[in-house]
C-alpha cells in the first residue's frame, strides 16, 4: 500500500477536464469529460488511508470509500466495483450528482489537512462506467426463487434501490409507477448536463432484465388502491417521493409565463427524450429568446438556469432571499452556473410579477440576514430598498411538500406527520398499516438521492424480515394445526 498510496503530498487533486463554458451552452451533454485511466489511478492514489475515515462517515451509505479509492490506485478495477456496488445500487449515478463537496470530498481528511481532497465523486464514477464498458455490471440473480411477492410504488432511487435488493433475495418484485418511463426525478428532474438519461435508462433495465417487473403509467388510487395492492403482495412499499412544489403569494402570481420548476424541467426532459411536448413547441416552456428569472437557492434553482441558458435565454438571474454561504444547493452547482454566464442576485426576495396578461418584469427587495431561527439558520428580513429586472419568464423553484398520500393511494389509516410525511417506525420502517413500509423522500421530506438510495435498501432489509416472520409464524400455525 505504501507504494501505491498517500501520494497527496506530492499529487494535486483534480477533476477530469471540464468542458469550456461556451460550449457547454451549446448543448445538454455532461460537462466533464471521462477520467483519463491514468488520472484516475493517480488521483485514486491520493488517499491517505486514514485510521477514521471520514469520507465514509459522512456518506448516507457508508460507503467503503478508502478501498475502493486503493483498488483502483492498484489498477484492480473489477474488485473496486465489486466494493463499491456492495453498499451502493447506483454508484455511476452518486457518482455524477452527489453534492461531494458537501458529503465525503467536504470531510476529506487531507483536505481538512489543506492539501485538496480526493476526488471522489469522479472516480467513482470512473470505476462504476469501466464496470459497464467491460460487462461487469450484472442483472440481480437470486441463488433461489421465493414465494413471497413485493409491491413497490414509486420507480424513483428509493423504490428501484428496493427492488434490486429485494429480488437479489429471490422475491417477486413489481414496481408501480405513474410516469411512461421508470427513474422518477432521476430520468425526468435532472436535466442532461448532470445526468445524462442513457446511464438511468440501462440501470432500469438491468433490473428489468432481472426479473423485476415493472407497470409504467399506473397510479396507485387510480388503477388500484393500496389495499388492492396489499391483496396481491405480501408486502408493500410506498417510495413515491415528493411532488407537490411550493408557491409564492405575491401580485402577479396568475400571470402568464410564471411557471413551476419541475414542470419546466420535465418539459425540457421530455423534449430531449424525443417526446411529444407541446407546452415548450408553443415556447411556453422554453427560454429561447427570453429574459429568465428563477427563484430559489437549491440544486433545483441551479437545474433550472443551467437548463434556461442551454436552451438560448437572452438572460438568466437566480434571485435568493439568503447569501451565497446561505445557499442549500451545491456550491460546484453556483460555480458551474457563474461559469455559464448566470447573474446571481443574492439577498433579494420578490414582492410582485408585473404585466398585464403576461409577466415582463419582476419586483423585488433587498434583504439582510437577521437573528437565527428554531433550525439555527439566520432569518432574512427586508432593508427597505427595492428593485425591478425584466422577466419574459418566471421559475419558482422554491422547493417541494409531499401530495396527500393518505387521499392519493386510498387509504386514510395511513398515518402522516406534521409536515405530511409518511410516518414509520424507524427501526421496522413499517407505516401504521401492517405489511406497509415507506421510504425515501415521502418518509424524511425533499432530499437527496444518496439518502433515498439508503432508505430503500434499509426498507428491503425490512421487508425481508417481515415477510419470513410472517411466513414463519403461518407455517408454525399450520404445524400446530395438524
């Protein structure tokens, strides 16, 4: 290991070579390009293996971060796959998206030390799309087919990381899901840029092709009820994520071209997909020629600019009510942005949308960080000084609640939260209804794919316990019976 590693002293760290920005607002392709192998290996052999690896601490999954990160130095790419698909479903997924400057690369020991952090989240995406190139990424192949039979609901990370794990075990997995194509976010949220739809779309089939069946276009309430599920499986998991956006009470909020972040992604997704979208060919959803002002401060704000100078805006500013340090998306999200030639207006909240029929302009106000609150962040509050931009259209990306579950799927004894989430028994993942677990976005509120990753693999260990309890405790029965 001596010979391979701890090269962080005399190696700087650095990311694959990233596109020029001018070219990136060309198109919706990835903005960096593939690891060089041997960067990658070099990079790999930056790590300094440290007794506490923090990295791994501070990855939703734990995952194994520091072997695989020597593997790779070692040139042993198949075992460093091996590692890192065993605690991660989706590691060539996390490891385009993660915000690692926030997760394992912001908790680096040598970049605590001042020596730059391992980069990471590239190598591991490096490891992950090698393990494709070469055939090493298999379809879940279970040593022995089980009776039991699961219901997913929801193909997003948390439902499709179920049931991988879920069929791994041998059961008979059937995800359900409302859209045409299975992903949830990841295929229809996440612009190109950052995740380009050819690597969710051979993830899904993989596990297609494993046996997991899949019923696009069906929404549970609709085409079946959750008990009608509960009739067909022996257990049920709800990984619907979380939809419902929230608003903006302001003058002019009716006015035309004032549109909601992912209905504005989903559109430009679906273009780029080859669907049939005529909201954005009649250029209601397309920022072609246009003066754009997103509201928000999160990753989704930054999928929206991003998305709005890719598609030819005339101009494009994020107004957010908090500071740049302030900001809950990535900071590499920002930068990118800045890059691509977005204005950042910080400290500014909106108070109207001005036009008659159609939105051209926007009134905002200046603000200050005052007192902190119950979470401990500092509370804007108006200066007094107010301003205008010019706006052809409006995106709020102000960030997301869950639907009324209880109502959605036909089942009021599910029992929610205070903030609309459904509740579980942590240790058991369990809903209040028997045989009904719950996991990812709908269980903890809008977060990141890594931790509905988690939640679903928890979920499955759950499920599994359940479910041989269960058929335990039947066979026990049957026992005494005779």
């Amino acid at each position: 290991m001596a010979q391979s590693m701890l090269k962080f002293v005399g190696l700087t760290g650095q990311t694959p070579t990233k596109r020029d920005p001018a070219e990136r607002r060309r198109d919706f392709l990835e903005i960096y390009q593939p690891f060089e192998p041997a960067r990658a290996v070099e990079q790999s052999s930056r790590c300094s293996q440290c007794g506490i690896p923090f990295c791994q601490v501070h990855c939703p999954l734990q995952n194994n971060i520091p072997d695989w990160l020597m593997l790779a130095a070692q040139g042993r790419l198949e075992e460093a796959y091996e590692t890192s698909s065993a605690t991660n479903n989706m590691p060539e997924i996390c490891g385009r998206i993660c915000p690692h400057d926030r997760l394992c690369e912001g908790n680096c020991v040598i970049e605590e030390a001042g020596h730059g952090t391992v980069t990471i989240g590239a190598v591991e995406k490096y490891i992950t799309d090698t393990a494709w190139e070469r055939g090493w990424v298999r379809p879940p192949k279970p040593r022995r087919e089980l009776d039991g039979s699961v219901g997913v609901i929801g193909g997003g990370p948390a439902g499709l990381a179920a049931a991988e794990e879920l069929r791994r075990k041998g059961y008979q997995v059937h995800v359900y899901d409302r859209y045409d194509r299975l992903g949830g976010l990841l295929i229809y949220g996440i612009p190109n840029f950052k995740l380009e739809k050819e690597v969710v779309e051979r993830r899904t089939k993989l596990l297609a092709d494993g046996g997991v069946v899949y019923h696009t276009d069906f929404e549970v309430g609709r085409d079946a009820t959750l008990a009608e599920l509960r009739a067909r499986h022996d257990a049920v998991l709800i990984a619907t994520g979380v939809y419902t956006e929230r608003d903006i009470a302001v003058p002019g909020a009716g006015l035309g071209n004032v549109v909601r972040a992912l209905k504005y992604l989903i559109a430009s997704n679906r273009k780029g997909l080859g669907d049939a979208v005529p909201e954005f060919d009649s250029g209601a959803l397309d920022a072609r020629g246009k003066h754009v002002v997103v509201i928000g401060g999160g990753d989704t704000a930054m999928d929206c600019v991003r998305t709005a100078v890719r598609q030819g805006a005339k101009s494009v500013k994020c107004l957010y009510r908090r500071d740049r340090a302030n900001m809950p998306g990535s900071m590499r999200e920002v930068v990118h942005a800045e890059e691509e030639g977005v204005e950042f207006v910080w400290l500014a909240a909106p108070e109207a949308f001005l036009g008659d029929r159609q939105v051209d302009g926007i009134r905002a106000r200046r603000m200050r960080l005052g007192a902190a609150d119950a979470s401990g962040r500092q509370t804007p509050e108006p200066v007094g000084d107010h301003f205008t931009a010019e706006a052809d259209l409006i995106i709020k990306a102000l960030g997301f609640d869950p639907e009324d579950v209880p109502a959605l799927l036909q089942c009021p004894e599910l029992a929610v939260t205070d903030w609309g989430t459904v509740e579980i028994d942590w240790d058991t993942m369990m809903t209040r209804v028997d045989g009904v677990f719950a996991a990812g976005d709908i269980v903890r509120g809008a977060s990141l794919v890594v931790w509905a990753i988690r939640d679903g693999r928890e979920a499955a260990t759950a499920i599994d316990g359940y479910i041989r309890e269960k058929q335990s405790a039947a066979m026990g029965a049957q026992g005494k019976a005779a």
